[in-house]
DNA sequence: CACTTGACCTGTCCGC
DNA sequence: TGCGGACAGGTCAAGT
C-alpha cells in the first residue's frame, strides 16, 4: 500500500510541518512498532530537534540533532500523522480521514514543545521505527541490497534492462516487486505500469521484447511521477501527514478495477494471482510473452 | 542458488 | 444475525 509515491507525499507532508521542532516526549505501546528501549528513546531524542526527513526507497528517515534518526517503514497500514496544539478543542480536522488521536491502532506518539505531536498509527503492527545514528542506516540489511531509486536522473533504460535481467527466468511482476532490483515499487504501481506497458504480468523477463520493456521503463517513470502529484493512492489505510487521502487510486486504470472496462478496449478487467498478489489485467491489452525470440 | 511459501497482525467482507 | 474463513500486501525467514 505504502509504495513510493505514498511514502514520498507523507516525507514531503512531515518535512514541511516537522522541521525545526523539539521533541518534548516519546510514548509508545507496541514494542515491535519500537524496539529501542526506552532509556535510549529518552537519552537521544527529548530535547532534540528534528533538521530533516528523507526517502530511500519505501523507508523514511527523519534526522535528529545529536547525528541520530528515526527510520521508518511503514509497510502495509502504517501512518504517519501530524496533528497541531489540540487545546483549542476542535477535536480533529475535519478533512482528515482518520479520527480523534490516539485511537487504538495508535503505536507511537512524538510530542513536541509547543504541544503538536506526531501519531505512528499501524493497525496491522507490520510497520516499524527504529532509532539509530543516522551514518548506521546505510549499514542496514536492506539499505545494503536495495536496488537503484527509479526516478533518478541516472537511472537509464540500459542500467533497468541489465538489472530485470539479474531474474530473467522469474515473472516480470515478481521481479518489479523485487526491492533488490528496482526500489519503491509495490502492487498498486505493478499492476499500472505493466498495464501502460501492455505487458501481462506472469510474462517471464527475458521473452519480452526490448521495446515493451523500454516502454515499461517509461511507464514507471511517468505513473511514479503522476502518482506523487495526486498524493498517492489511498485503498485503504494510507493517509499523508495531514491525514488526508491520496487521489491517484481516481485515475487508475486496472488497480482494483476488476469486472469493470478496460479503459483502451473496454473488455472487463480480470483479477488474477501472480507472484502470491491479487493482480489486476486487460487480457486483450496485455501479452503474454513466456519464450524467447517468438 | 533461485524461486515459492509462510509468518508477522488486524479488520473487513462474503457466504452460509 | 453470527461465525468461520479468505483476503488485503511489504519484507524476511524458512522451505523446496
């Protein structure tokens, strides 16, 4: 759910509305959600304030004074939400899909000296936060094997295509989902770009013709970027740092749009399974390509 | 070694 | 209406 385009409206959302804060106090109630032990919480972040949020990937890292951070992953439901001084009595925005905090999926929550907090809210508990020195993170399993961020400048249809091909013989779906491969992709962006690409998702990497993948590497660029602009896609839990949904899931064209037309030929849209995931394809739209040079 | 399946969790939806 | 089970999907560990 949280993909890239989701987890860098949030990083652009906290960014804005944390920078320059100092953090008061820490409470959590899940230990998993936030495995440092409390001391450490207390000694490296009350007093501290926070300089910077950044992205890597699904994985966001909020920079503290002192050279620690808070990293981040907000996996399937994790939320990340900013409420300002309550003491007006308002009780909440009411544009903000998500209620009164703390509500009972709330696991963490940062209050700040001039009484705003911040809300990590998982209700499935997949998620994390993890305090460290923030030159640790690079030292992180996954940080060492995540693959290149796609919309970098220097991420080139060449460096895509050599790197598909490190699983040429795996399905092109299992292998956009592959973080060690391509960062930040996950279901909804998938099953989207494969569709712009008129690639069926169980097509195995290296039968697809060079020019699909060059148009599904132009593709990804382009919904990424799309989807950033609409704040994301909200399916379901994912809110930005305001709360508020994102509006990409409008404009999607095979996501969650089974049994309706497809949007080029107007067949209906089926929904399938490939690599363990709900998939969502246009059979007439999407080739299948399973052997080479056909 | 490459790939697939199960585990981690909770809430929702569907069929009986 | 209540209840059991399937399903939702990011990542890591375990299994084939």
């Amino acid at each position: 759910m949280p993909e890239l385009p989701e987890v860098e409206t949030v990083r652009i959302g906290l960014k804005r509305l944390l920078v320059g804060r100092d953090i008061a106090k820490v409470e959590h109630n899940w230990n998993k959600s936030f495995p440092n032990p409390k001391i450490e919480v207390d000694k490296y972040m009350i007093n501290s304030k926070i300089i910077d949020v950044r992205r890597r990937a699904k994985i966001l890292m909020i920079d503290l004074t002192e050279n620690y951070s808070l990293v981040i992953h907000l996996k399937m439901t994790g939320q990340l939400v900013f409420r300002g001084n309550e003491d007006f009595g308002a009780g909440h925005p009411t544009d903000s899909l998500v209620g009164k905090l703390p509500d009972k999926s709330t696991r963490v929550v940062i209050t700040f000296y001039d009484g705003s907090k911040l809300y990590f809210n998982d209700q499935r508990k997949f998620g994390w936060m993890r305090l460290m020195p923030t030159t640790e993170i690079k030292n992180i399993d996954f940080m060492k094997k995540v693959g290149p961020e796609p919309l970098d400048d220097n991420f080139t249809n060449t460096e895509f295509i050599s790197r598909l091909y490190k699983r040429k013989k795996s399905n092109i779906k299992a292998v956009l989902l592959d973080q060690t491969i391509i960062a930040g992709i996950g279901n909804i962006y998938a099953d989207e770009s494969l569709f712009a690409a008129g690639i069926h998702p169980a097509s195995i990497v290296n039968a697809i013709p060079a020019d699909r993948l060059k148009k599904l590497y132009i593709s990804i660029k382009q919904i990424l970027l799309l989807a950033i602009e609409k704040g994301g896609s909200t399916d379901r839990n994912y809110v930005n740092a305001e709360g508020k949904r994102g509006s990409y899931i409008d404009i999607a064209k095979v996501f969650r749009k089974e049994k309706q037309p497809c949007p080029k030929c107007n067949l209906a849209i089926t929904k399938i399974r490939v690599a363990g995931r709900g998939t969502h394809v246009c059979l007439s739209c999407q080739k299948l390509y399973l052997e080479a040079n056909k």
